[in-house]
C-alpha cells in the first residue's frame, strides 16, 4: 500500500466523520509572526483614523459576504468539525451575521463620547468625558469547535473598534480559518487587518511572544493557564474563555416535556462539544422519575450519523482520543455505583469517532463526570431533595461559566439564578444565550475572565480614555502650593462643608470652603 505523504509545512484538514484527509492548508511558520504583526500594525494605524460609521459600514459588506457565501461556510464547518448542517447554520453562521448585523448599528452608540458628570463640589469646575481608543493589535486564539462563531463574533467587534487582529484558528479547522480571511478581504477590509495565522500551539505561542496588545483565548483551562503565564511575563492584559460545568437544575414544577428536550439538545448539540453544554443536571426527586424517563425515550430517538446526511441528529466526536475518553468517563461513573440508563458505548461502525448519546443516572461529585469537563454526549444526572441541595451542588464546581434553571415559576427561577455563581443563567433555556449579540459571555474561576460579545465583550477591544476640561482655565487650584496653616484650615472647612451631615453645618463651613477658592497662593 503506498504511504500518503503528508508535506511538512502543512495541515490536513480532516473529516473527524471519516477520518479521511480533504486538503492540506499551508502553515505559518512561527519565525514569521514579527513580521505579520508588524503589517497589522501598520494597517491598524490607518484604519483606526476612519470615523466609525466608516468602519461599520464596512460590516454590512461583510455581513452580505457572509450570507452570500453560507452555503460554503456551511459546507466547510460540517467537514472539518463533523457537526449537523443545521447546527452549522444556527449557531456558526448565524452568530457571525448577527455579529456584523449588530455591531454595525450598535457600536457607535457604545463608542461614543460619554460625558462624565462630577459629584464633588471639587471638581464642579471641571467637564468629565469617557472615550475609546482602539487598544491596537489584537491576537485571538480559537478553539476548533464553533470555528466561524467564536473567532468571527470576537474579530468583529475588534475590527470595528478601530484594532487590527491576527487570529489564530485551530488547527483542526484549517479550511474555515482560511475562509474568515477570504470574508474579509471580499468585504473590502484594508489588506492586512485581519490576519488568519495557522497552526497548532506553536503557532499560537509565537503569537503572543510577538507581542500582541492584547488576547483573547479560546480553549481549555490547561491551554488558558499555558496562555495567561505567557501574558503575564510580557504584561499582555488577555480575556480567557475557558472550559465550562454547566448545571441545569429542573425543578419539580418544570414542563417536564420542555425541560427533557432541552437536556436532551443541551447534552448533545454539536455532540456535547460545546462549552454551555448541559454537563451536570440536578432534578428534584418529585419529578425525577418521570424526567429522566422523558430523557431516555427521546435520546433514543436520536439519528447518529455525519453532519454531512440531513437526517443525523449527532455527528462525530473531533478525535479519536475523545471516543475513549468517554469510555474512561462512563467506566469512572459506573465503578462508583451510577446506572447507565441508555447509549454508553462507541460506534465504530460508523466511523472513528462515533460514540452514542448517554445518559447516566445517579452520578455524583466523587466521580470525574461530575468533576471535569465532559465535552462529549453524556447527559450526566443527579436527583436531589429540592431545590436548596440543587443549587448548593451546582455552585460546588471550580467552573462558572453558565447554568440554566426550570420551572413554571419565573420569579422563583430569577431568585435562584441570582444565587448562582456563573457569567450567565437561562430560566427555561439553555446554550442559546451565546446567540443574542446583547449578551455578554464569559465566566469566572476556572472558566476564565473577561467577557465577549455584548458591550463588555466590545469594552474589552478598547482602552477607556478620561478627559478632564478645565472650565476655570485662568485660575491655579487651591490645593496648589504653598502650604501653611490658613490653607489648613481651609482645607478642613472644605472637608466640613463637603461631608457634614446637616445643612445648617455646611452652611457654617461654606466661607471659610470658600476661601480656598480665592486664596492668594503666593508663588
Ligand atoms: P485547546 O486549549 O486545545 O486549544 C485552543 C487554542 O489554543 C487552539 O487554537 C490551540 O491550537 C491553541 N494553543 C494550544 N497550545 C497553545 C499555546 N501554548 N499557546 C497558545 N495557543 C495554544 O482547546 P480546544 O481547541 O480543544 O477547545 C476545546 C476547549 O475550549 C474546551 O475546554 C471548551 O470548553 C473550550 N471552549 C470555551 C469556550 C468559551 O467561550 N468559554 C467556547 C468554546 C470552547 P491547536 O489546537 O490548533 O493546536
């Protein structure tokens, strides 16, 4: 049999489906990240000088560019990450036309100019404004499993805020990562602005060795620790999107049928390769039974096949590797005492990384599918009491990312996400919130920091700017030398003045305030 010959400067693109090689992109070779931060510099430095209705303007071409090509962006996320055409519509091609939809009309009432009101009688002289300066260059580091949604939601924002970026995609989706380049440079974005650099984790190593002003990662919490060390040694502010844990809690109250779809989709979208995903459920013990019933017949029901066939429902883990880590998952939880209630098993016959939507019952935080990230199709259930051990076992996790909590009462569910600890809560939903351009995503603990998409996630693209006007240019300020005893006491009246409780005493302490105003500095 002939050996294929895999060139060394290059990445197969691969069909996690099949395992069968589609193309061979070209690397970047790390010892050229100097130079291709230095031409995104230079870019940066003009486009940062067009007004923003310009540079929004520039995304409603890019949102046309977007929907005319969706059929081929579709058709390259379902190759390189195995996931359902559906899934590759709703959520990677969705969210980057929202994203240009949005920041198109929503950027310059974020970015404006903001005037600053002064509280102090102190500063009462002064006017106060808030601006935004492009924070310059920009290195964004993706993970492969929504590889349009993630890096486009995060180089929108940044491009529009007047910043250049260089991105580096993951290596196992050379051919999307290709395509966000083609996007932009069709929409008409000057040469250079935005850079697709590929590679595995060297690639994305020189990149932050070549001094980016800021990153925003993507990935796990190993490969974000990796990331934020390499940071902290240049001083490079970064926003880490890490793993997630998230609980779903499903009161006794919920609409069991809503509730059960809902665990059924949030396990297993994208074949549980989502950082939202549906990792650890709590239910109430007077629904449980009936629940966890409802969850078995319709995952049952699910069509496992490529994303590629119309009628399959779960796709393909991305590798190998990951097919037996949930064997290892189930094996944990089995040897601990939980009940695999249906699937649990790989499907080789159908390719290489097939392994069948589960749900297992009765796990607990003893056993690793309860303590790491799962990332696969395992619908992982608890019962407990009530609500209370629901919700002290749901923020028992070093994760915090999001949660979802069910029931027919909105206010008990609006009481209970206040209570947990997370960047984001869905009443009656879950996942779906990474779609609403509003919504700021991002958690805490090991799930990372900072924030994406909504204002904090385009607050994050940019340096606050505070500018002081003097209204009083011609006079010096009390507080000015020289210092003595009479300016002591002024300052003390001033303190009185600004700070007593009563008017009558602010009135007593009003002159002598006054006096520092117009004192004689002497100088
Ligand atoms: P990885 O951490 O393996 O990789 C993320 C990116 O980092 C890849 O582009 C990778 O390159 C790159 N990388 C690897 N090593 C380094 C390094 N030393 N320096 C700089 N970059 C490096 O994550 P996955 O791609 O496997 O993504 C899955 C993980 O991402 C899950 O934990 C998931 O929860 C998380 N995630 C979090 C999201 C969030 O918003 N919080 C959203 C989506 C995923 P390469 O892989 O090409 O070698």
């Amino acid at each position: 049999m002939a050996a294929t010959v895999i060139p060394i400067d290059t990445l197969p693109s691969i069909n996690p489906a099949t395992g069968e090689v589609l193309a061979y992109f070209e690397k970047t070779p790390p010892g050229r990240m100097p130079e291709i931060v230095s031409h995104g510099r230079a870019a940066q430095s003009v486009w940062a000088k067009l007004p923003l209705g310009d540079r929004c303007g520039k995304l409603r071409d890019l949102r046309n560019c977007i929907l005319a090509s969706r059929n081929e962006l579709a058709d390259a996320v379902v190759r390189e990450s195995g996931k359902p055409r559906v899934e590759a519509l709703f959520a990677d091609i969705f969210v980057g036309l929202d994203s240009a939809e949005y920041w198109s009309r929503n950027a310059a009432g974020v970015l404006r100019t903001r005037p600053v009101p002064h509280h102090s009688t102190a500063a009462k002289a002064k006017r106060g404004y808030l601006t935004y300066d492009p924070v310059g260059l920009i290195a964004i580091i993706s993970s492969w499993n929504y590889p349009l949604a993630i890096p486009l939601s995060q180089i929108i924002p940044a491009v529009t805020a007047g910043n250049a970026v260089v991105c580096k995609t993951s290596e196992f989706t050379p051919q999307c990562g290709a395509l966000i380049e083609k996007l932009f440079i069709e929409a008409g974005f000057p040469k250079d602005l935005v850079k697709i650099v590929q590679g595995g984790g060297e690639v994305g190593q020189a990149l932050i060795d070549a001094s980016p002003d800021k990153v925003m990662f993507t990935g796990s919490v190993a490969t974000g620790r990796r990331v934020a060390e390499a940071c902290a040694k240049k001083l490079i502010p970064s926003v880490l999107e890490l793993g997630g844990k998230d609980a779903m809690i499903v009161l006794a109250d919920a609409d069991l049928e809503v509730a059960s779809s809902a665990a059924v989709w949030g396990s297993y979208t994208n074949c549980g390769q989502v950082c939202l995903s549906v990792e650890r459920l709590f239910v109430e013990q007077a629904a449980a039974e009936k629940f966890m019933e409802l969850c078995v017949t319709k995952t049952k029901k699910l069509r496992i096949g490529p994303g590629s066939d119309p009628a399959a429902d779960v796709g393909p883990l991305i590798l190998p590797q990951h097919v037996q880590r949930m064997n290892d998952l189930v094996h944990d939880a089995v040897s601990r005492g939980a009940r695999v209630l249906c699937g649990g098993k790989p499907r080789a016959d159908l390719g290489p990384n097939f392994f069948e939507p589960t749900i297992i019952a009765g796990v607990d935080s003893s056993m690793k599918l309860f303590q790491e990230e799962t990332f696969g199709p395992i619908l992982a259930i608890q019962v407990v009491r009530d609500a209370r051990e629901a919700m002290t076992r749901a923020n028992d996790s070093p994760f915090a990312l999001a949660a979802s909590i069910w029931t027919k009462n909105r206010n008990r569910g609006m009481a209970l996400a206040a209570e947990m600890r997370a960047g984001a809560v869905m009443v009656n939903d879950a996942v779906s919130y990474f779609g609403i351009a509003e919504a700021p995503h991002g958690g805490c603990g090991a799930s990372g920091w900072g924030r994406t998409h909504g204002e904090a996630g385009l607050l994050e693209m940019v340096q606050m700017k505070y500018i002081d006007v003097d209204l009083l240019p011609r006079r010096e300020k009390p507080w000015w030398y020289r210092y003595g005893s009479d300016l002591e006491h002024a300052a003390d009246a001033f303190l009185q003045f600004e700070f007593s409780g009563g008017i009558g005493a602010k009135l007593r302490h009003a002159r002598a305030a006054l006096k520092t105003f117009f004192r004689n500095h002497g100088l």
